[in-house]
C-alpha cells in the first residue's frame, strides 16, 4: 500500500501542516502561528503535540503507512540531523531535532532545509515540475535556496549546502546574519528591502512608505514599502528596482554554477514581482554567458504557501 504523507512547513512566523497523498496532493491542511515566547523547545513541544493530534484527527490509518517530512529554517546537518543554526531559534543552535522527533513520534520522520522544501515542492508539483536542473529561491525575512542537479537537491558534504542566500555579492556590503557581509540577502529579503526604507526615510525620502506605516518607520516591513510601490511611490520603486538588480546578480552566478533550466522564486517578498523582475531579467541578459541566459527561465512559484508542506512530504515519500 503507499504511504500517507504528512508535510510540516515551520516557518518564521506560522507553521503548516498538511495530509499529503503520494500523487502530490493535500486533502487537508492546518496552519497555526509559531509561539516563541517560551523559547525554541517549547515551540517543539508544542509543534510535537499538535502533530501528534493532528496525525490522531485526519489520517485515522496504520501507523505503518504514515511519513513525516518537515521543512525547517536553518542549517541542517543532514547525517545526524542535527539543526546547527536556525534563524528563528537561536536558542536551539546543535540540537539534535531528528532524534527529538523520532524519540516523541513513532512513524518515520526526515527533516529538512525549508527552502529545499520549498525547490523540491516546486519541482514536485509546481512551476519547476519535470525539470532536472533548478534553482528555487525564497525571498522572505530572509532569503533561502535549493539547487537541484540531475534531479537531486544539492545536499553537500554535511547536507548544509544550497545556501543560496549567502552567497556574496559586495564584500564591503551591510552586516549578514550568517557573520559575513554584502550577502544577497542583505538586499533581496524583506528585512533588507526594510533596511533601504528605514535608510531612505532618513534623508526624508519614500513619503508614502511612512504613511503606510502609519507615521511610525519603525513599523515598516518591506509589505509597506510594497503597498507604497503600487501607489507610485518613487523611493519604494526605487527600493525594488535596487533589490531586483541584486537578486539579478545572483541568479547570474547560480545560472554560471549550475546551468539550470529554471529558476523558481517565492515567499512572500515575491509577491512584489511586477516591481522587482524587470531589473532582475536586465541583469540577468547583460551579464550571463551567451549560450547560458537565452535557455533559462525564471518564474514565479505555482505552489505558493503549499510549496513547503509539499516538498517536505516530498522528502518523506523518497524516505528508503
Ligand atoms: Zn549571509
């Protein structure tokens, strides 16, 4: 009989979990936001209870048929599954997560980078779907990636590889929360494009973008500054425009790297398309090798929010 999958997304702010069938579809899905006020292991506690309950509810199968994949923010040490480093719990930096999981719940359990979830979702069952060469991007808080190469995700030597998002483009840039500078998610996630505007509105620029922070810059995300490029803001466009070149500058050296067919982009700052991919594309055609640049194409996620679940699921369904 196939397996039932379960496909778990924890993000920086919400959690997904969803019932996933082995053709890739999800009959039933939750999402919950991720309390951190307790710190990380409670947040897992919490996350091990709700799976458990939710496993109970909507699968009511053998628990021999049932897989668990999770896709999680962070550094994954793949061969002992380990979560090295994760963005969203600092409080959880070497913990041992696969053997946390497995010890609390008794089906199989893989875990895995979020954003290879999200490539892998997208290859699955989205806008990468029957390519064997490609790149996936999400551009969120911050920005995460996956490489997938004769249709396997690039996993590297501890399984810590991909890191599309630190790769780096001016060595002299801003601060990275990896350590280093000038990396592209300096300028192409959510806390960089809200880094541009906090910098703008300091010379008195981007009027609009305040506004939509309500008079208060502290409370502008880059959703704000998205909201005032759709009124014609300038400084916000600019922002975008900026951002866009950038991210354009690293789909260069991913397309040099790995020649792949396709390049998926997501997470929520993606939703901003129309006001980034114009200078993105340009970039791309002035500085890519000939022979490289006419054949790839990049797009848009297909899957959006469900990516995640269904890369994570993904993951699980290939479990040996
Ligand atoms: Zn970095």
């Amino acid at each position: 009989m196939e397996p039932l999958l379960i496909g778990v997304d924890v993000g920086g702010t919400n959690i997904r979990m969803g019932v996933v069938t082995p053709d890739g579809h999800i009959p039933k899905k939750i999402e919950y936001p991720m309390d951190m006020s307790r710190g990380g292991l409670a947040m897992m506690e919490g996350l091990v209870s709700r799976l458990q309950d939710f496993i109970q509810q909507e699968t009511g199968r053998d628990r021999s048929e049932i897989r668990i994949g999770i896709g999680i923010a962070g550094s994954i040490d793949m061969k002992r599954g380990l979560l090295v480093t994760s963005p969203n719990l600092p409080d959880l930096h070497g913990f041992p997560l696969q053997a946390y999981l497995q010890e609390r719940i008794s089906y199989p359990i893989i875990i895995e980078n979020d954003a290879n979830a999200f490539t892998l979702g997208e290859g699955w069952k989205g806008a990468a779907k029957g390519s064997r060469h490609y790149c996936g991007i999400t551009l969120g808080t911050g920005v995460g990636g996956g490489i997938v190469v004769e249709g396997e995700i690039l996993h590297g030597s501890e399984g810590m590889g991909g890191e599309v998002g630190h790769m780096v483009l001016n060595p002299k840039g801003p601060l990275c929360g990896c350590g280093g500078r000038g990396c592209l998610e300096v300028y192409a996630s959510g806390s960089g494009i809200r880094r541009r505007a906090l910098e703008a509105n300091k010379k008195g620029k981007g009027k609009k973008i305040l506004k939509k922070g309500r008079g208060d810059i502290k409370k502008v995300t880059s959703e704000e500054v998205f909201e005032a490029a759709k009124e014609g803001d300038r400084t916000a466009l600019k922002i975008f425009n900026e951002m866009g070149r950038y991210l354009g500058l690293g789909l260069v050296n991913l397309i040099h790297l790995f020649n792949p067919e396709k390049i998926v982009i997501g997470g929520k700052v993606s939703k901003a398309w129309d006001y980034f991919i114009g200078s993105t594309t340009e970039v791309v055609h002035q500085r890519t090798m000939k022979g490289q640049r006419e054949k790839v194409q990049i797009v848009q996620t297909e899957c959006g929010d469900d990516a995640g679940i269904l890369g994570a699921a993904y993951v699980a369904l290939k479990l040996e």
